[in-house]
C-alpha cells in the first residue's frame, strides 16, 4: 500500500537483526503494521505514518515501546520521536547513502545499552545549607533592606548558592557512575533535576552499574535522590 | 530512589512512568535523518518547551528569600521549614524524602500529556506559569 502519509521510522538495525515485530503495532490511532525495510547492510524498522501525527502520550509510548523491545533482541539506533520518510524509495536510498555510518554507530552500542540518571536535588535541605554555610548569603541575610530590590538580591545570593551545591552534587554523580560506563552524556535538562545523564553500560556490566547507583543514593543522604531508569534504547547515544 | 531496571521482562511494555523519565529523550535525542525530518509536530515543539522553562526569575528569587528569612536556623534539620518553596506537596510517610519545588514546567509537560490523551482536540495547550504544585513523585502516582 502506498503510504500517503509517509514512512514512520522506528529505528535502524543491522541486516542481521531478528526483527521479531509481532505483538508491536505502529503510531497513531488504528495503529499500523511494523515492518522491516531492507536497505542492503542495514535494515529500517518502519511503518505507514498516521494522519495528523502528533506527539501525544499513547504514540510516544507506542514508540518507546516497540523500541525498546527491539533493542532488548540486538543492537539498534532508535529514532527520535516523529521521523517521516517522504517515501519508503527514498528512505532506502538514504539508508544505503549512510550504511557505513550507521553500521560503525550499531558497533559501538553492540552488548551496551543505555541507564538514565536523574539526581533530584531537596531544595529544603540546600536552602538551609545556603544560609547556614554560604558567606555571601549570611552576610546579605543580616543586612539587607526588606524592601523588594533587597529581597531579591538576597534571593539571588541564596539561588547561586543552592545552584553550586546541586552543580557539586552532579558531579560527584557523574564522577562515581563514569567508571561503570563505556560514555556518558549529559541529557537535556530537565526541570526539577541537577543532572540528567544517560550512561552507555555494558549489559555485564549493569549489575554492578545499578548496584552503585543504590549506594550512591544511600550517600546522598537527604541532600538529593537519584532516580535510575534503564535499559532504555540508546537514544542519547546515536548522534547525528 | 527508583531503579526499574534489571527485573524488567524483556516484553513487559513499559508503564506510563517509565515513559515520563525518558520523555525527553524520546523527544530531544534519538537519530534523526535529517532531511526526512517532514512533519513539523506541534505538541512535540510546545512539549520540550515546557520541559526547558527557565525558572530563574525574579520570582524565584523572592521566593528563596522569603524562604531564607523564614528559617530559624536553630531548628532541627528535619523539621519542616519551608512550606511556601514545597507548595503543596502531597507525598508524605516515613523515609521519603522531599523533592523541591519549582516544577510548574514538569507539570505542564504531565498535562499536556493529560490533555493529549485520546482525543483529538488540536487545541495549544498554554504554557502554565511556572508555579509549583506538585512535586514530580507526586505526579507520577497519579499516573502510574
């Protein structure tokens, strides 16, 4: 069938990729049939996009979920949310265009998978540190006007000061989580997160990666939480 | 702490949870083919906006010192000093720890999710002041 609405890409995979599709369907309200593209090398994963795509809760998670099936049966380079193929010829003629990049980017994710780590930070706790432990916050504390320029130049010294603290605390994660991984990246930020970092971990090594996360968090204490989500595709790691 | 890894079945969908804590990299990472990149997906543009508010303000900024001016720093670490900055947090019992304020955008991002679901309304869903609410573990139980 032709596709009016064009080729959804999914994810691009090696030619040597199961592919088990079955129990997946694609975006969009009726959900079409996935199917794979052979592109000599490098085979697509794709389906006939919907009309009116957009990105909403059920296509997203539609989305997430077929790739992360797919990654959990061989290494896979998972699209962004909402890739259109004009058309399936010319999606193949773009695929053969890049074979060779795309293969040496599925040997570098082979056997890893991405760990997303989010540290929370508890503002409660870094306020109070601020104003216990921050020279510049004290002094401004006890001097300044109430009036409303004081209050936010005192706002400013407390938001710089709690600002370095979760800065600390991020890297302190980063530091300790690195070694556990092959790259690491820092993610998009996220409101309400001092760090958002993916990991490219082994999956020998996921264990050992998933066990320090805990501990770590232990050693936070009350200052943060980190918060681990994974094995996730490794969308952080396929750089255009 | 959450770690929803290792356990996770190889074919159990993923909960609606897990998609929040990566939304953002469904939505700002993953490979694009650059010039195939053809629709143009409002609610994906409005959704990272949301998601990359800036809460650096002058409001914040009094915020966090009318938090600052309310501490009585003689008081134990674990009492409850800041009401105004938590907002109304609704997580509670023993051994949680509370998260910070400030996560109006997260919340837009949840309720444009919310509002995504199922229906077929193409309506802008407005950008919310960023005015804290909920706190981001709190949201996600209504979710999940």
């Amino acid at each position: 069938m032709a596709a009016e609405n064009g080729t959804y890409v999914f994810a691009i995979v090696g030619a040597n990729h199961p592919c088990r599709l079955a129990g997946l369907t694609g975006v969009g309200e009726s959900g079409a049939p996935l199917r794979r593209l052979d592109a000599g090398s490098v085979v697509a994963i794709v389906s006939d996009a919907p009309p009116g795509l957009r990105a909403k809760r059920r296509d997203l998670l539609t989305h997430h979920r077929v790739l992360a099936q797919l990654s959990e049966q061989g290494p896979l380079l998972p699209m962004r949310f909402g890739v259109v193929a004009p058309n399936e010829k010319e999606l193949d003629a773009e695929l053969r265009r890049e074979a060779d990049h795309h293969l040496a980017m599925l040997a570098q994710l082979a056997g890893r998978v991405e760990m997303n780590v989010k540290l929370l930070p508890n503002e409660d706790v870094l306020v109070r540190e601020a104003a216990t432990e921050d020279a510049a916050v004290q002094e401004l504390r006890g001097t300044v006007s109430p009036d409303r320029e004081g209050q936010i130049q005192l706002g400013e010294a407390v938001a710089g000061a709690v600002k370095q603290r979760e800065r600390a605390d991020a890297e302190r994660v980063l530091a300790t989580l690195q070694p556990f991984a092959s790259q690491t990246v820092e993610g998009p930020d996220v409101t309400g997160c001092a760090l958002n970092a993916g990991f490219l971990v082994d999956r020998d090594n996921l264990a050992k990666f998933a066990e320090r996360v805990t501990r770590l968090d232990a050693e936070l204490g009350d200052r943060a939480s980190l918060k681990c989500t994974g094995p996730i595709p490794a969308y952080s790691f396929v750089a255009t | 702490m959450t770690v929803s890894t290792q356990q996770r079945s190889i074919d159990r969908a993923p909960r609606s949870s897990s998609l929040y804590d990566v939304l953002e990299l469904i939505l700002d990472k993953g490979l694009v083919i650059d010039i195939y990149v053809r629709v143009s997906l409002v609610g994906i543009e409005l959704i990272t906006i949301d998601a990359r508010i800036v809460i650096a303000s002058v409001d914040t900024y009094l915020r966090f010192a009318e938090a600052v001016n309310r501490l009585d720093l003689t008081q134990s670490k674990d009492s409850k000093t800041l009401p105004e900055m938590v907002g109304s947090i609704t997580e509670g019992g023993a051994g949680r720890k509370a998260k910070g304020a400030l996560e109006g955008a997260a919340e837009a991002v949840s309720d444009a999710f919310t509002k995504g679901r199922g229906e077929e309304g193409e309506k802008k869903e407005k950008v919310r002041a960023s005015r804290p609410t909920h706190t981001r573990r709190a949201r996600e139980e209504e979710e999940g």
